[in-house]
C-alpha cells in the first residue's frame, strides 16, 4: 500500500510541476489524531518522495501553515 501511495504523491508533484511550473520542497499532509477519526491510510510515507519533503501534521497546524503562507501545499489525504 506504500508503494502506491508514494507513486500517487510522485505523479501529482510531477504533474503540479509540468502544468504549473512550480517548484515547491515540502508537503504537508494532515495526520489526524488525539480524539478525532483518523481515515488516513495505515503506512509509513518516506522521508521525500521526487526531493520534495513530505511531512504529517495535525489539520489544525496545516490549516495555520496555509494561512501563513498562501504557496504552501496541505493535503488532506484519505485512505
């Protein structure tokens, strides 16, 4: 299942970047815990996938990190 999810993430950063010519080192995917129901999907990502970082964080701080900085990418991935 990681070996899919990881193409997944790979295609979608090589498709961003061919159609948008952006260039952006991190993901962020909202990781939830602590009390609320957690549908994401039970793997270990690596570190980075096609050199972008790829990162867990909880919906609240990705939904700061958006507001702090407009560029930045948070996905709320299901499984």
């Amino acid at each position: 299942m990681t070996k899919i999810y990881s193409k997944a993430i790979s295609d979608f950063i090589k498709d961003v970047r061919k159609k948008t010519k952006s260039n952006f080192d991190t993901l962020y995917f909202g990781k939830r815990k602590n009390g609320q129901p957690d549908d994401f999907p039970d793997i270990e990502l690596p570190e980075k996938i096609e050199n972008t970082h790829i990162r867990l964080i909880s919906p609240e701080v990705g939904t700061l990190k958006q507001k702090e900085l407009k560029s930045r990418i948070y996905i709320n991935m299901v499984g």
